[in-house]
C-alpha cells in the first residue's frame, strides 16, 4: 500500500504528503487550525483558467503558495519538519507547507477536470 493522501490527491504534483499529515498532528495537539484546501481555493484555480487560458503551471503554483502562505503557521510548519529529520526556518517550512498545499489544490483540480496537467512535480519535500 502507498503512501497516505488527502481526498482528491493522486501524487501527480506532490510526492509525499508526510510533511503535511505531520503538520496536521502538531496542529490538532494544539488545537490550532488544520488548513486545507478549499472549494474557494478551487474555484481560483477555475478562474485563472478560465480567464487566462492557458496558464504557466508554475505561475499558478505560486499564486496559489501566496493563497495558502497566510494559513499556515511557521512554528506548527517547522516543528513539522524537524520531527521527519529536516532543519529549516518557520519561514522556510511553512513555505514547504503551502507548496504541498498548492500541489494538492492542482491535483484535485486535475482530478475534478478544472485543469490539465501534464508531466510536472514538486521536488521532493
């Protein structure tokens, strides 16, 4: 059995969703926020298609890191991290924790058939 996903993700952006499943944990120990995507964070995705047309996938990546970046919090980020053996800043985890948001938000997008995506992955986190 593979690893872990959250609903509508299918690892064809992310490749491992640990950092997030942990950040989760941490957060829920205390008592802060689970952030995840949302329908609203979907229909983004729909509206820059839509509008735009065809869109750079990694144009559309960082608008949606700059989305999720508010959400999620460094320390929860970096503890997160840490605990799966990486050294980072908040700053650099939390933004680790938004790219693997963002992926998701394209996965599902993909699977909802918003988008199509072709031959594209985070690097590994």
């Amino acid at each position: 059995m593979g690893e872990r996903r959250p609903l509508l993700a299918n690892g064809s952006v992310v490749g491992s969703y640990k950092p997030l499943y942990r950040y989760w944990e941490l957060a829920r120990e205390r008592g802060a926020e689970e952030v995840a995507i949302t329908g609203e964070d979907l229909e983004a995705v729909r509206r820059a298609v839509e509008t735009r047309g065809r869109v750079s996938l990694l144009e559309l990546m960082e608008e949606l890191v700059r989305r999720f970046l508010p959400r999620v919090d460094p320390e929860i980020a970096r503890e997160a991290y840490e605990s799966l053996g990486w050294r980072m800043t908040g700053a650099e985890a939390r933004r680790k924790i938004a790219e693997i948001l963002a992926g998701w938000a394209l996965e599902a997008a993909k699977n909802l058939n918003i988008v199509s995506l072709r031959g594209w992955r985070l690097p590994p986190t």
